[in-house]
C-alpha cells in the first residue's frame, strides 16, 4: 500500500492512545447483557442467530476499528480485543463473529491487491454506514476452491469449509487457488450470483457461529476485487493478518476461561454445599476449595498478562508501516505463540476443573456451565497448539523467528 492509503487506514485505528474516549460507549455493555440473557438457551438449541446477530448489528460495533474519518468509531486493537473477551465471557460463538467480521475488515486495510489500494476506503465506509456484516470463506487449509482466469476477473469454483460468519453476512473475504496453485484473495458480496450458504455446522460446541460450508457455482470475481494477487509477495506488514487472528483465538480462550470462573465463583458462593468432610458450613469456606480456585486464577491471570503484551506488540508493529522488518514481524508472532499457548491452557483448565468445584448439581442443564468447555474444547483445536510450542522452542534455542504462514 502506498504511504498515503496507510494514513487513511490503521494508522488512526491502532495508535496507542489516539482515542481519548471509550469508543464502544454504552453499546458494548449493553450487548453483553442481552447477550448474557439468552446464551444458556441458545446454546442447546444452536443453529443460526439471526436476532442476536441483529443486536450485534444494531450496537454499533461493527465500525469499530473503522477510522473514524471513515465514519467508524476509531477503536484501536486494544479496545477491539477487550470488547472480543467481555463478549466472549458470556456468549463464545457470538464473540467469535464478532471477532470475525473485524480480522475482514483488517484484511482490507492490511492487504495490498486492487481491493484495498482502490476501494478499501469505500468498503469500510460503505461498512459502517449500512452496518455491513462481513464473515469469512479464507479457510487456508481447504484447498477445494478453485479460481480460473477470464477476461477482467476470475471465476470462482468450488467449496469452501469452517466459514465462520458466512450464512447471514453481507460480504464474503475468500480465499482460492489457480490452476498452477497460486493464491489469490478477494471480497465476493454473499449475495452475489452463485453463492450457497449452507448452514451444515454441527460441531458439539460454539454452535451458533455459522461456520459451515460455502458453495461457489462459477461466481465472478473481479481483478479489481482482489486483495491479494497470485504471484505477488507478502510484506511483513501485510503477513500481520494471521497474528490478528491468532489473538483474535487468544482473546476468546480467554473469554471463556474468564466467563467460567466468574460463573463457577457466583454458583460456590451462591449454590454449592460444602462436603461433609469439610467441618465448614459455607463450601467458600472449604481450604481445598479456596486452593483450587487460587490455583485456577493462576491460569487466568498468567493468560491475561501474557495476551495484553502481545497486543500491545502487535499494536507497535502495525503502527510501524511499510519500514516493520521481518525480525520484528517474527517478534510479533513470537509474541502472539506465548498467548496462543496459556490461553489454551487457561480456557480448557478452567472449563474442566470448574465442575469439581461447583459439585453433582452443578451439572444440571438450566446452568448451561458445560458450554464454556464444549466451546474452548472445539474452538481450541483451530489449529495445534503442540506448533506454537515448537516455534517458541526454536526462537528459545537459537533466535529462529515462526515462518509467516496462515496461522503463524
């Protein structure tokens, strides 16, 4: 991107500090109460969201991290994956669309094809205004999605799987192969002749976050829609999408390990019997109990130190342009492994543990409490964390920075 599309861009949604203000307002507050209230229910029902989606629409924060001179709200990273977590403690599948449509919307401003040199200004603006839902067909491990030449464009064949956001959404990012294997990227609106949206997800949890298949019968995409071109190297900056998504994961984890141990402490307070070993008359009371919560916390909060710093480096490194050095973008990821891993480890230790805390009664269905593990159970086999583990281990060992890939 030239310098100036820079200036237009994130320059203005990242700066540390460029917003005096709270830019998600009451809104975000808001939606994670109503939120909140229906979670429970919808989760056993799963399927499509379609009101809840609605109230994600009609809050706003669709344009968050849209500059503000483009009519967004100007909120940089840290103010984004603050809102992803404070939604995701209540409702994990919804954050995740949430978080979704905005790692889009970054790929925009991030990537340097015709899309985002010529019209990235009008997508987001166009964003905002109308309250555009985007979600994702980029899937980089589903390679069944091919994209032939023709004159002024490509046409678009195949199928793409784990579209997260896809069925509902108003503009598609999408990701497919040429006949010599190239990649290419483009922005395809959901709506367009040829797209099939199938709601065909069935995953046991984050069951409402429309990731099913995409169907593309000869759909037109156009030369000047295109976000990346084939054959066209990636800047450091550019290969900073895949960190935004890496946090993007790291910050739902976190979520959920955050939502459930705020649900496990109100329900021992509340409805938790001590055992009758215990001598005490509250369950809160209980020593074993009061050291497996310290311990749990332990998870959380190493978590959350770990993920705020990695977010503040990738913060640095977007905010460094074009001149971002491959070792500082390696930095980055480096950085983005480290939260990736305890985050992991917070969400699933914490959604586990919990029920040996709260007790038998506890798992009765009213309480839903078993959501928060079938969530980070499903959602944390995104990709190996055993690869994060191994990348952290050959920068440990001898300073080798993570290759940029899709997930790295």
């Amino acid at each position: 991107m030239s310098s100036s599309t820079d200036t237009v861009f994130l320059q203005s949604a990242t700066a540390p500090g460029a917003a005096p203000d709270d830019p998600t307002g009451p809104g975000l507050a808001r939606l994670r109460e109503q939120l909140a209230a229906t979670a429970v229910e919808r989760d056993r029902q799963g399927g499509h969201a379609a009101e809840q989606r609605e109230l994600i629409r009609a809050s706003g924060l669709l344009a968050l991290t849209i500059p503000r001179e483009l009519g967004g709200l100007g909120g940089s990273l840290t103010d984004f994956y603050r809102a992803l977590r404070e939604l995701a403690q209540v409702d994990s599948a919804l954050a995740h669309l949430f978080g979704f449509h905005h790692l889009q919307l970054f790929g925009v401003q991030l990537y340097g094809g015709p899309a985002a040199i010529a019209h990235g200004a009008r997508h987001l603006r166009e964003t905002a205004e109308q309250r555009l839902f985007w979600g994702n067909a980029l899937n980089p491990a589903d390679t069944r999605l091919l994209a032939r030449k023709v004159d002024g464009g490509w046409r678009l064949e195949g199928i793409k799987g784990f579209c997260s956001g896809a069925l509902g959404s108003d503009r598609l990012t999408v990701s497919a192969l040429t006949r010599d294997g190239a990649l290419l990227i483009g922005i395809v609106p959901t709506r367009r002749e040829g797209v099939q949206v199938s709601q065909d997800w069935d995953a046991f949890g984050q069951r409402q976050t429309d990731s099913g298949s995409v169907r593309f019968v000869d759909v037109w995409l156009a030369d000047d829609e295109l976000l990346q071109q084939p054959r066209v190297a990636s800047t450091p900056r550019a290969t900073l999408r895949s960190q935004i998504a890496q946090l993007i994961m790291s910050n739902l984890y976190l979520g959920i390990a955050e939502g459930a141990f705020d649900e496990a402490r109100r329900y021992t307070l509340t409805q938790s019997r001590p055992w009758f070993a215990s001598g005490v008359e509250r369950a809160a009371d209980d020593p074993y109990v009061q050291q497996r919560y310290g311990d749990l916390w332990l998870y959380v909060r190493s978590a959350q130190a770990v993920t705020e710093a990695a977010v503040r480096r990738l913060e640095a490194a977007l905010a460094r342009g074009e001149a971002l050095t491959a070792q500082e973008r390696g930095e980055v990821a480096v950085a983005g492994a480290e939260a990736k891993v305890l985050a992991h480890r917070a969400g699933l230790e914490v959604s586990t543990q919990l029920f040996e805390l709260t007790g038998a009664r506890s798992t009765s269905a009213r309480f839903g409490l078993d959501r928060f593990w079938r969530n980070a159970r499903v959602h944390t086999l995104h990709d190996p964390v055993d690869y994060k583990l191994r990348d952290l281990g050959r920068f440990r060992l001898e300073g080798r920075i993570p290759e940029p890939t899709s997930y790295s």
